[in-house]
C-alpha cells in the first residue's frame, strides 16, 4: 500500500513564526508531530512518504503515486485541507483524515473517503483491517481514550530536520482543569494519561540518533497534569539522560500556572532541561476567570506566580483572552499593565473563540449566540459569536492591547525587563553555529537598519552586551520575535 501522508499548510499566524523563520533559514517551526505518530502507527511493509506542505510543494505526480492519502490537521489548516482533498478527488485517489479537525467538524467533510476519528491508537487499527478484507468503512470513531503506553515512537526518519525549528514529542494527554473554552478534556479527557519514562528517553534518542540537536517541544497541553509522575519518575530519567549525553537538547512545554506553587517540580525541570513554558494566564479579571471555569488561576497573585517561575529559570510565555462575559471595559488596560509588568515577552493575546467541542460552545449554542465556525486562529481579530460586549468596542479595546504591548518602544522595554531578571542555567549553552551569525547579520539588516524606531534595536543589543552578555543571544532572538509579531499585526510601530 503506497501511502501519501500531508501535513497541510498553516498560515500566517501568531504561532507560526513565519516572519521570524527567514532569520535561521527554516521553513516551520515545528515538525509535524502528529503525521510521523500516525506513519508509526501503519502497517511496516506500507510504502510511506510524507510531504509537509510547510517546508516543501505537493506536486500532482506526488497524489498520482499514492493508493490513499492520510491528512491530519487542526482547525486552522481548514483551507490548506480544502485544496488538497479537492486535488485529491480530481486525481482519483482516496483520502483518510483524521486529528482535530475532523474529529470536531466531521459532517464538513463530505468529500473525504474515510475519516478516522478521536485518538489513532484505537480507530486506525480498525480501519487498516477493513481496507485489508476490502470493505473500509466512512467513518471510525470511538469514545474510549487509548493507552499511550502501546503508541509507538514517532517515525521521525521521514522529517526533513533541516527544516524545521524544532522538534517535538509528547508525554501525556489529557488535562485535570476543565476550562469551558478548552477542548481538550473532550478530546482527551480529564485522566491524565503518561508515557512511561524509557518511552520518552527512547523517543529522544531516536531523536539524538538522527542527528537532532536543540529546541524540543513537549507538546503535552499540561506537562504538569500528574506531578507526583513527573517528580518520582519522568524527571529523574530526563535528568541523567541529558547529563549521559552532555545536554543536546533544551525543552519547551505548556503547564498550568500552579507550577509555581511546586519549586522542587520546577527546580527538576530546570535540571532536566526545560527553559521555556508556555502558561494559560487568560485575564487578570477574577470574575472572567470565574465565568470561564479557571480554578487553577482564581484567587491567586498571578504576576508573582510569573516572577517564581521566571526566578526559577525558565522563560514564561503566556496566552490571555479578551472577550468574556464578564470583562469590563477596564479590562484592556489591565491586560497591557499585567503583560508590561510579567516581563512576559511572548505574550499571545486573542479574542475569545468557542471551540465545537468546548463546553463554552454548548452553552453560546443554547443562547443563540453562535454565528460562525472557529477559524482556529483567534489572533486574526474573528469571533465565531456573538459577545456581551459591543463588538466595535470589543474590536478598538482588541487592538489598543496589541499596540500596547507590540509597539517597539513597549516590546523592547519588556524584553529588558524580563532579561534583567532571568537567570538561566546556562549549562545549556547553545554552541556557536554560522545559523546563528546569520541570524545576527540578518537582524541588523531586518531591523538594525531597515525598520524605523531601529534604536529600541540598538538600545537593547547594547545594553546585553555589555551588563548581561550571556543573554546577547535571547536579545537578539526576542528582537526577530518581535519583527514577526509586528508583522503578524500589521505593523506596528
């Protein structure tokens, strides 16, 4: 079986880096962890290729080759999927989809031969067995929740790494919170559910093996859903495996904001290699994080659990929403304070969407609130509902916070703030690489001089020069991060 598996394309969004990627001369910034879990999952005597629509071109003789086409995407892959199912169908090949996508919004996709959906551990083998006896089903869906201890390590041979910004591998799914606009404990469920540590250190060294060296996401929607796990067993693992192979690689994750109550957790985390984590703030209103069910964040300083994960040594990066019932009209305000005062230099602000799986998408569906399908991408200034608020003040209150955190003279002060502060464990020094010195080069011609209010630029490269050269190189990556922000919010200035 001669097997087609496409990652479709993303646009340009917060998330995607797009701007950002020219620097270091990569495509995407993230592999696609998803399509190689699948190709694990095929039969191994399949002839498999795959084609990320990211990092290279899908050509007719490629679909022409193929007995099926498997595409997984998410929500804001919607109409990358539109085109390659339509060049599916005038070339005669079949088409089996599956991911989140398709999971929540099915009944889109009348054109798709075969959807495969929830987790493919479970609805994959079934459809497999039927294309073999010849009589595959449209549709293989399951309200079970897969044992992941049995998934397979990713077929990451098939990748292209020089591509890419950075790999990715998961731990666990699942999520304890139930946020009513999330829609991952539909997707999940609220069981936490873990690979055991010789998985994931297998995992990294098929990595290790390949030739992989730097970033790695742990794509885990809450790392620290199971802490007792992580302390007792995960972490330990982590930490002598990175030491055996002299830190190849610093590690990204999400994790709920009680991750600072935890410094021992953090501290290992720290040990284990982890510098980065991406962390759910949503608002600084008490009465909208009541509304929206985020018990994890109510009643708790949230700018001094920033500071403790920041003094602990890994960066936060964080997302916060506008849009709520409940928000006043100072809340805008209080976004930019809050994010001006964290030193949160990576901070994705968007407007409130619903999910079709989330619980908030039930309850706006009762009210007749709905009105649209969710694009996926709630930085593009859409709605798929109708707010409390006026939507016209919704809409200036929007992007009054983007200018006031995004503009370069708010940005870069940011960025010194937060660089003043942190206090990395530099252990995990990345090594010099030409990458990196044309990245440098590129700036100064990207921004250094081409873009006006270039001495915000200069200002901070300077001054990390010379009271905190170890940090030059964040600098400079925070100065093309916001390049791409700027970008990605016309921009501004």
């Amino acid at each position: 079986m001669k097997t087609l598996l496409i990652n479709p394309k993303y646009p340009a969004t917060y998330w995607s880096f797009k701007h950002a990627l020219k620097f270091i001369s990569k495509k995407a910034a993230n592999i696609p962890l998803g399509t190689v879990t699948v190709a694990a999952l095929l039969p191994d005597e399949w002839d498999k290729k795959l084609i990320d629509l990211n990092v290279s071109e899908l050509k007719d003789k490629d679909i022409a080759w193929a007995d099926i086409v498997m595409i997984s995407a998410m929500s804001v892959q919607t109409d990358s999927v539109r085109t390659i199912i339509e060049r599916c169908k005038q070339l005669n090949t079949k088409t089996v989809a599956g991911g989140p996508l398709f999971t929540e919004e099915f009944e889109r996709f009348t054109d798709v031969d075969h959807l495969i959906l929830n987790e493919a551990e479970l609805t994959l083998p079934e459809f497999i067995e039927d294309l073999r006896a010849g009589k595959p089903k449209k549709i293989y869906q399951t309200d079970q929740f897969a044992d992941i201890t049995e998934t397979p390590v990713p077929k990451f041979s098939l990748l292209e790494f020089n591509k890419y910004a950075m790999a990715g591998i998961q731990y666990s799914r699942g999520c304890p919170f139930d946020c009513e606009f999330c829609d991952i404990t539909a997707l999940f469920g609220r069981r936490v559910r873990t690979k055991s540590p010789e998985h994931i250190t297998a995992e990294l060294e098929s990595l290790y093996q390949l030739g992989w060296r730097g970033s790695v996401f742990f794509v885990d929607d809450n790392f620290i859903g199971h802490k007792g796990k992580l302390k007792k067993y995960l972490l330990p693992e982590m930490i002598r495996w990175m030491e055996l192979h002299h830190y190849p690689f610093s590690f990204t994750t999400e994790a709920s904001i009680d991750l600072a109550d935890d410094p021992e957790l953090m501290d290992m985390m720290v040990r284990a290699g982890f510098i980065k984590v991406f962390v759910g703030i949503e608002t600084p209103e008490e009465d909208s994080l009541v509304e929206c069910n985020k018990v994890q964040n109510n009643k708790r300083d949230l700018l001094n659990c920033v500071h403790i994960i920041q003094k602990s040594g890994m960066e936060v990066t964080a997302g916060f929403i506008v849009g709520f019932d409940s928000d006043s009209p100072n809340v805008f305000q209080k976004q930019i304070d809050f994010i001006q005062r964290s030193g949160i230099v990576t901070a994705m602000v968007g407007l409130l969407n619903a999910p079709r799986l989330s619980k908030l998408y039930s309850r706006l569906h009762r009210e007749g609130r709905i009105v649209d399908t969710f694009s996926g991408d709630n930085t593009n200034y859409s709605m798929n509902f109708t707010p409390i608020m006026n939507k016209e003040e919704l809409m200036k209150g929007y992007q009054r916070i983007i200018q006031g955190i995004y503009s370069s003279k708010s940005y870069y002060r940011r960025v010194k703030f937060f660089l003043k502060n942190y206090r990395p464990d530099f252990k995990m020094r990345t090594k010099f690489d030409f990458t990196l010195l044309a990245a440098f080069v590129k700036s100064i011609l990207y921004i250094g001089i081409l873009k006006k209010n270039q001495k915000y630029f200069w200002n901070l490269l300077f001054w990390s020069l010379f009271n905190k050269p170890k940090t030059f190189p964040l600098a400079v990556t925070y100065s093309i991060y916001g390049y791409h922000f700027r970008k990605v919010f016309r921009e501004l200035t």
